[in-house]
C-alpha cells in the first residue's frame, strides 16, 4: 500500500475516533464509529488479502448498526448536537496527549510487533488509546460498547500483522458482533426498567 | 464419533435447542440430567481407543478441524470435562430451586460448551476469544431486561475484554522468546504482557472490584455460576502456558509473581470480606479468596502444587453452589442483602442461611468442611517454603471466618418472641440439604474424589510429574 494510503488511514483514524470522544448524539456517534472501520480495513490490507480486511469492516459497520438501531427505539432520551459540548476541551486535550503518545510510541511497538509497520503501528495504539480514554470517561452502555469496540479495533489492524488464520479472523468479527449485541442488550435494559419504572410513578400517582 | 463434536459442539447445539423450553422444570432436569451424562462419558468412555456397544464398534477420535485449526481433546483430559460437566449438572439441577431456570440452563450449556473448547483449541491461545465469547454470553446471564445494568456488569465487561488482546499479544511474543531464549528484553516484554492479560482475567487485585458489584447487582445464582466457571476455566489455560513454556515454568519470578499475587487476594479477600455488610458482597470476597489459594497452589513446588490445585476444584464448585443458591433463596424474599435487610433470617429460612454459612466457612477452611483438606495441604506446603507467606494466609482465613461469623450472627438476631418458619420450599430445602451434606462428605473424606483428581495432573506434559 502506498504512503498515500497510510497516510489517510491515518488522517481518517485521528479524526474518527477523536470525534467519537467528542460527540454527544447517537447518529454521530454511529457514523463516526462506522468510518472508523474503513481507517481499520485500509490498515488490516496492508498484511491480510482483501476478502479477510473486508471481513473486519462489515463486521464493524453490522456492530455500528446494531447500536444504531437500538438506541433509534430510544427516542425518549433525545441528546442535544452541540459542536463541543461540554467537558470538550478536557476530551480534546486528553486526546491530544494520547495522541502523541501513540505517535511517540509507534516505533518502538512496530520493532516489538516484527515490522508490522510504523502506520499500522501508530494507527493501532491510537484507536487503543483512544479507546481506553473513551472507557474512563463514561459508563453509558452504548458509549462502553463502543469503546471497546474502538480498542478491539485497534488490536485487529495491529494483530493482522502477525497472525492472520481465518478461524482467528472470523473469531474475531463473531466477537465485534457479540460485542455489539451485549451493548445492546444493556442498552434495550436500560431503557425498559427506565419505562417500567416510569409506569410504577404514574399508577402511583 | 468425535470427542469435541460430543462435549463441545453438541452441548451447544443442545443449548439453542433448550431455548425454545419454558418449561422451567423440564430445563432444569433436562439440562441436569445431559450435563451428568456427559460428565459419567467423560470419566468412563475411552477415548483413541475402539470399543463394542452391541454389535457396533465405536472409536471416539479426539481432534475435529474447524477452518485450518483443530480442537483436541486429549484422553488425558476425561476427567477435567468430567468435572466441569459434573459441576455444571450441579448447578443446572439447582436452577430449578433458585428459580432462574429458563435463561440460566442454555446459556449455562453454551457457557460450558465454550469454556471446554477453550481448553481444546488449538494453538492453545487462541483460547483467549473463547473465553472472550463466554463474557459475552454472560451478559444476558447476569442481567435482566427489566432492570437498569449497574456498574459491576459494564465493569466485568470492560476488563474481561481487554484480557483477550494481552493474551493473544503475549502468545505472540512468547514464540519470538522460544526461538531466541537469550533475548531477555522480550522474555520481559511477553511475561509483562501476558501478566496484564491474567490480572485482567482472573481479576487479580486491585482489578477484582467489579465482582463485589456485580453480586450486589445480579442474580446471585447466577453470578456464582460465572465466578466458578470463568475462573476455574482460566487456571486451566494459566497453568497451561506453564506447562508449554519451559522458560517460564522455570523462573524464580514466576514463582514469587504467583505467590504475591495469592497472598494480595486471599489476604484482602478476606480482609475485605470481614468487614462488609452486604451477603452477596462477602460471597464475591470469598471467590477472590479462592482465586488466591489457586494461585498460591501453583506457586509451591509443582508436583505438590498441581494436585493441591485440582483438589481445590471441587470444593470451590460446590461451596459456590450452595452460597449461591441460598443467596438466591434469601434474595427472593427481602429488598436486599445488606445485613439491615436480613437480621433474623435465619428463622425464616434456615435451610438457606444453614448453606450460606457453612459455604463460607468451607471457604474459610473450617475443618470438616469441603474446603479444608486443600486448605490443610496448602498451607502446610506454603508454611515449609515461605513462613511469611503462611502468616498471610492465616491473616486471609482469619479475615474469611470473621466473616461467616458476622454472617451467623446477623442472620440469627432476631424479636425474643419471632417463631421459626421454613420460608424455602421442598426442592430447595432438599438441594440445599444435600449440598451440605456433600460439604461434609468432602470434608470429611476427601479420598472419595481422589478416583476423579488422580489422573488430572496427566492432563499436562510437564507440570505435576
């Protein structure tokens, strides 16, 4: 692949996950991490042939469209679309620090890695770290889900490198699935206890 | 026929099936009574080897090849899918009586399914996704659709996942250290990495603070159900990279990694424990405890250690299945755990509370009970190599009994003039009774599972020999 390419996985990776961590609105969010997938998918082509990094991609677009779908049941707890919400600027700096990080880091974890190379390097610790702050600054499900989704999708583009079996890849996408059905699954739970327990106050009343 | 088509896939073909049951009877007897016969097949019927039913002559082959990779269950390992199946009927049969029989029974055979091939596949660490699979499965276990998922859900979520890619990761890098032993940075750099994926995995301290909020948080029978297996299940894997690497098995580090980690968890295990005030709290204290003395067995001289671990095994199955239940007896009955809640329970529900204390003191080590005779063996083993380290676990089991006391107490104090009642009805009184009795046998007779154990240690190539 040439450099052109890694450069806008890159470019598409910053922005993506960045932009996950700042937005409040589901639709965003769901997008956001959809686009994420095709960062990952040029990354996991640079070690895996096509049919096997296309694998990761429609694994990750069918887990952003279960969460989409499930938190569009939810229209009672309608989120604002500010630009930069608030605690933004903390987002933004956290991210900045986590993005250099990464950046700093990708040489040494491409050595460690046996030459996976230093964009898949960078892009992986990236969506990892990322990922990781996204999970330390919130415990709404859908956002957890996707959290992890966004560390997992990081480890896949850097795993690729060294181990690319089928049965680890299909693995992999059944696992990015069930990721998103539990996050669902919490989702859907929170929102009916939410609706019973606002039935129970209306009888009372 | 083929060993992982019997004990793997078709119990997880069985578990989609059982999902189309509401019968909550018929799930529980049904799941109990498929789960011991593949544990008595496990045991008895030989595998590799060619043998008559009537005219025909069978032969069960031990690998199957799934998309270039194979799952292999070796003769050796019989009786470990003896044990986790035969732990498993437990618990299905149990269901039953605690009431959570429609979802816990399928999801219970799929989990089981899945831990056993996590011990079958082939390379062994691709087990990490299984066991990943397993997490996911749980969260329906633990959680109901019409209650708000709590923090220790997302939380037990959060750090069993981010196991999987330390794990693979470190598999990786174990390879490169095989090839070039005298690289002693990435021998480094992989046991760092695979430490992180088995702290995360077996919540090792301080990573185990989401088990105590789960227990506040999820079905107690349930939960139970997910702090044997996974645990149990990972000890296996863990001591699996033992026996595969010879570099690792034979680092003094290694040995003093383990030994601080068990001590940390069985010392603040039982610390924390005695000082709770929430029943389903102490039971997640007494699981981390438990975690600390499997560790700890496998610290010591491993051919002492190896059948200590194993011996542990079935006392942690069936103390957690009596804990488990009786919580969830109690739970069914009063707002919550907490001991403002369940002063004077022992009144109402005798056969529930009876169980619940005397599983936590065979977590303790109370002589008699199911938990001593491992306990005895550890500690004895642990007091020759490291006097230290003996205190430790005596300031752990100390932790652990004041607990169960508290329990007791709390339970019993009740009004002068309150009368006794049987608040559990017949099947729980009865599965509670012979569980206990069972806390006894195994207490008190410890060679009645010796036939079972024996052989277990054979499982590995190097360890235990």
């Amino acid at each position: 692949m040439t450099a052109f390419l890694s450069s806008v996985a890159l470019l598409l990776l910053a922005a993506t996950s960045v932009s996950i961590l700042l937005t409040r609105n589901w639709r965003w969010l769901s997008i956001f991490l959809a686009v994420q997938y095709v960062g990952v998918f040029l990354l996991a082509l640079q070690h895996l042939p096509l049919s096997m990094a296309t694998v990761k991609v429609i694994a990750g677009w069918m887990g952003a469209a279960i969460l989409a779908m499930t938190r569009s049941n939810d229209d009672k707890t309608e989120e604002r679309g500010d630009l930069l919400p608030q605690g933004g600027f903390f987002h933004l700096t956290a991210a900045g620090i986590v993005g250099l990080i990464a950046f700093t880091a990708a040489p040494q974890v491409d050595a460690l890695m046996g030459g996976a190379g230093e964009a898949v390097s960078a892009g992986s610790m990236l969506l990892i770290g990322m990922g990781l702050l996204h999970l330390g600054v919130t415990d709404e499900p859908m956002r957890v889900t996707v959290g992890l989704m966004t560390v997992l999708a990081g480890f896949e583009a850097l795993y690729a490198a060294v181990e690319n079996s089928v049965l680890v890849a299909a693995l992999l996408a059944v696992i990015n699935l069930g990721l998103a059905l539990s996050g669902a699954y919490l989702m859907t739970a929170a929102r009916l206890a939410e609706e019973l327990s606002a039935e129970e106050s209306t009888e009372a009343a | 026929m083929n060993a992982p088509v019997i004990w793997i896939i078709f119990p997880a073909a069985l578990a989609l099936l059982l999902m189309l049951t509401q019968n909550k009877r018929l799930l529980s007897l049904s799941g109990g009574a498929i789960a011991a016969l593949l544990a008595v097949a496990a045991q008895f019927v030989p595998m590799e080897e060619a043998f008559r039913i009537g005219s025909m002559s069978i032969r069960i082959e031990s690998s199957l090849s799934i998309l270039g990779r194979q799952l292999i269950i070796q003769p050796s390992e019989g009786p470990l899918l003896a044990l986790l199946y035969g732990a498993a009927a437990l618990w299905f049969f149990g269901a039953e009586a605690s009431q959570s029989a429609p979802k816990f029974v399928p999801l219970g055979f799929l989990i089981n399914a899945l831990m056993i091939a996590s011990i079958a596949v082939e390379p062994f660490l691709y087990a990490a996704l299984f066991i990943e699979m397993v997490v996911l499965l749980s969260i329906p276990l633990v959680t109901s659709l019409y209650s708000p998922p709590g923090k220790g859900v997302t939380r037990f979520l959060i750090y069993q996942t981010l196991a999987m890619p330390f794990i693979l990761l470190s598999g990786w890098l174990l390879a490169g250290v095989e090839a070039s032993p005298g690289n002693l940075t990435l021998a480094a750099q992989s046991a760092t990495v695979l430490g992180l994926g088995f702290a995360f995995l077996l919540s090792i301290f301080p990573l185990y603070h989401w088990m105590p909020m789960l227990l506040e948080e999820a079905p107690p029978f349930a939960a139970g159900f997910l702090l044997w297996i996974l645990p149990t299940a990972t000890l296996v894997f863990g001591a699996g990279f033992m026996d595969r690497y010879s570099w690792l098995r034979n680092s003094p580090e290694l040995t003093v990694v383990l030994r601080s980690a068990g001590l940390l968890m069985l010392a603040t295990g039982g610390v924390w424990a005695a000082f709770q005030n929430h029943l389903g709290r102490i039971m997640a204290y007494g699981v981390i405890a438990e975690t600390g003395f499997a560790l700890l067995s496998l610290s010591l001289d491993l051919r002492l250690g190896i059948p200590i671990f194993f011996l542990l095994f079935p006392a942690r199955a069936l103390g957690l299945t009596i804990w488990s239940l009786a919580l969830n007896i109690i739970k069914a009955h009063v707002p919550s755990l907490r001991y403002s809640q369940v002063r004077g329970a022992l009144r109402k529900f005798p056969f529930a509370v009876a169980g619940m204390v005397l599983a936590s003191l065979s977590t303790s080590g109370l002589p008699l009970l199911a938990g001593f005779p491992p306990r005895l063996a550890l500690w004895d083993s642990l007091a020759r190599a490291s006097s230290d380290a003996a205190l430790w676990v005596g300031v752990g089991a100390l932790g652990l009994f004041t607990a169960s006391f508290r329990m007791l107490a709390v339970t019993s104090m009740s009004d002068e003039y309150s009368g006794w009642e049987v608040g559990e009805n017949w099947l729980q009184a009865i599965m509670l009774g012979l569980g206990v009795i069972g806390l006894f046998i195994l207490g008190v007779f410890p060679q009645t599972v010796q036939y079972f154990l024996a052989a277990l240690p054979s499982m590995f190539e190097h360890l235990g020999h």
